[in-house]
C-alpha cells in the first residue's frame, strides 16, 4: 500500500530489475564457487591456474564497468542493458564448447566484461527510478537481492559439484537464468534517458577526458567502499582455511547463513534512517559495529563467538554497503547516474579484488588472526577518512544536487 505523500518505490519495474539483478548475481557466485574445480576436473589445472580462471572474471568485470557508464550516458541505460544482456547469455553458452583452458580464460575474462555491463545497466536504471527522498531505502532493497543470490549460490553449487554431470548442470542453469534475464528486460517499462547538451559536449570531445569514465562527486564515498571492501575481503576468501585452524569448521559453515539473514532484516531499517537522517547517522555505527565484529572473529575460539561475530559484520558491513552506495548516487546529478554507479562499483571492487592477494602474503607471515586482527585500523582509518572528507562535501554535493534536480522539473 503507498503512503499518503509519500512517493512510489514498489513499482513493477522496481521488482524486475531487483529479480534481473538476483538472477545475475546468482550466475555470478555459481561459477566463482565451481569454476575452479571445473578446471581442476577437466583441463587438469594446477591451484594456482584455477584461481586465475575464478579471479579473471573480475578483471573482466571492472574493465566492463568502466565503459559501461560512458556507454550509459551516451546511449541509455536501457539500450545498454539489452546488448549486454544478449552478450551474456552468448557467453554463458560458451561455457558448453569451452575446449580448453586458453579458451575457457577468454571466456571468462569475457563473461565478467559483460557481467559488469549489466550490473552497472541494473543499478543506474534503480537510480534512475527510486525517488531521491527514498534513495537510501530503494538502494537498500533491490541490493537484498544480491545479498540473497550470494547466500543462495554457493549453497547450490556446493550441492551439484559431487553428482554426476555437476558442471553441466550449472552451465545449464546458468543459461536458463540469464535467457530469463533477456525476457523480462521486455517487460521493463522504461524511458531511455537522452544525453543531454551538457552530456553532448562532454562525449562529442576527441581528446580523452577521465571525467567521461568516472564520476568525481561519487569518487569520496567510493574510496571508502574501496578501504572496507578491502577489509572485508579476507573473511570472503580465507574463511574456509581460518575455520578449519581454528577448529570451527561446523559452526563456520553457517558464517554466511548467518550473515545474509542479519543483512535481510536490518537494510529495510538503515534504508529509510538515511533518507530521514542523512548517511553519516548510519556509516559511522556500522563501521565501528564492523570494526567490533572483525576483533572478535580475529580472536573466536568457540562457535557462539564466531557466529556472533557473523552478526556485527554483518551489520555493519553489510549495511555499509548499501547506504555508501545510495550515497554515491544521492550526490550525483540525474544524467550522470550511470558514470556515479560505475565508479562505485570500480573502486569497491578494486579493494575487493587487491584484498585477497595482498592479506594472502600477511597469512603466510602474521597467521590468520593476527591478519584479521590488523584489518580493525584499516577500518577505523576509512572512519576517520570519511568524517575528514565525505561527510562534510555529501552534505554541500546533496543539497546542489537537489536544487539542480528541482529547477531541471
């Protein structure tokens, strides 16, 4: 029911969009579990080679994210959407032919290019449509739906690795969810957004101008989610090997579970807090909530400790998440959304992708609690960073934002 003065979220393009954004995600972290033993399984590949094909798909992905957004402010983000829906069912399907393992490295580097074409498409089209005074709420629930893929999809990939045909039936799966994908793009009712004057003169220059690839007012917030992203991704990567020194392994397989639920009922909460209250009222606390909750995983010696542990990270993780990109997005113009959402996506990313190799090296020469143990000033540093730079600016950059947006209507 909508609230009388209130403006509309629940639209059944929001609802789309939010199902085309799961189903992608879901892809996503069905091959990154499975892939490896994939190439293990069939090319005989060595650890080391199989981790390049799992991690390919992110460089692939970056590299689609940083055109994407020029793509979007020239083009529309719904044309752009189309196209890279259509390459990533083709290369969803190429997985079935994928012959060898110089071929199954293209395919993937390939895969993650168009994986983030769509998702930077999907989440500039949320922006586009959520109201300004409900950003934070809006971004909040559609990006639930990527919290509940990446729980849904290493259970289901876990699953299917030890049958018969395991792999076959995932690329089918796969390929069944993206066709999907494409179905429902046509019943999205949408405008495309044409490049305005401004756009024009921005993208009719022949001369290479970075501000056409990435979005300065986005870029605070971004290098925040840059630093936390780094922090988190250790617990991503190296839970397995951490639970299985420390003697957790059964509490720890319920880490994720644990994590994704406690996401699932506090964004509905933070969402509209920062609508109300603006961001700051919600990243401060989840940051210092994430900061308590990586001491006491660094330190968990029973399971009520660990799964506890799985509570504050996500909490303040994973509530982060979304307000720094509602964030991002708030401060932005309106014909700009696409540039702002690549950029955030690029720079979480980074730190996602740097974090592995980089606190790989610190296990092999600190352990892996004292590891996690260094992460709390890491992030206590992105904190301090964000009071010192973004929270004054958000508050300058939303308010001319706004007036903008008014005297545009």
């Amino acid at each position: 029911m909508r609230h009388e003065g209130k403006e509309q979220l629940w639209t059944k393009n929001f609802i789309m969009m939010s199902i085309v954004n799961f189903f992608i995600t879901l892809i996503f972290f069905l091959l990154i579990i499975t892939i490896a033993s994939f190439a293990v399984e069939k090319y005989e590949a060595s650890t080391s080679a199989a981790g390049f094909v799992s991690s390919i798909f992110v460089i692939g992905a970056l590299f689609g994210r940083l055109f994407a957004g020029r793509v979007i402010t020239s083009f529309g983000s719904k044309k752009t959407l189309f196209y890279g829906l259509f390459f990533f069912i083709a290369l969803t399907l190429c997985y079935f032919i994928a012959m060898s393992m110089p071929l199954l490295i293209i395919i993937r580097l390939l895969h993650g290019l168009s994986l983030g074409v769509v998702t930077t498409a999907t989440g500039t089209i949320i922006a586009q449509m959520i109201p300004n005074s409900r950003k934070g709420e809006g971004i909040g629930y559609y990006s639930m739906s990527g919290v509940l893929a990446s729980s849904i999809g290493p259970f289901i990939g876990l699953l299917l690795i030890p049958t018969t045909y395991s792999f076959q039936a995932i690329f089918t799966l796969n390929a069944i969810l993206s066709i999907c994908c494409l179905l429902m793009y046509f019943f999205i009712n949408l405008e495309d957004y044409e490049p305005s004057a401004k756009k024009s003169v921005e993208g009719s220059s022949k001369r290479f101008n970075w501000r056409n690839y990435i979005e300065p007012k986005a870029v605070p917030v971004s290098l925040i989610a840059l630093i936390i992203g780094f922090s988190y991704s250790g617990v991503m990567s190296f839970l397995a090997f951490y639970i299985e020194e420390i003697n957790l392994v059964k509490a720890g397989s319920l880490f994720f579970f644990i994590y994704s639920i406690v996401v699932l009922f506090s964004r509905p909460f933070t969402g509209p807090l920062m609508d109300r209250r603006g961001a700051t009222i919600v990243i401060v606390p989840c940051l210092i909530i994430f900061a308590l909750g990586m001491v006491l995983f660094s330190q968990a010696s029973t399971g009520v400790l660990l799964l506890t542990s799985a509570i504050l990270i996500g909490f303040g993780y994973g509530n982060f998440n979304s307000v720094a990109q509602a964030l991002a997005l708030k401060v932005t113009e309106k014909h700009r959304l696409g540039l702002a959402t690549a950029t955030y996506y690029i720079l979480f990313d980074i730190g996602l992708g740097i974090g592995p190799f980089v606190l790989g090296n610190l296990v092999s020469l600190l352990g892996y609690r004292m590891m996690f143990l260094l992460m709390v000033p890491v992030i206590l540093l992105a904190l301090v960073l964000y009071m010192i730079i973004v929270r004054k600016k958000q508050n300058t950059d939303v308010i001319v934002t706004e007036q903008r947006g008014h005297s545009l209507n």
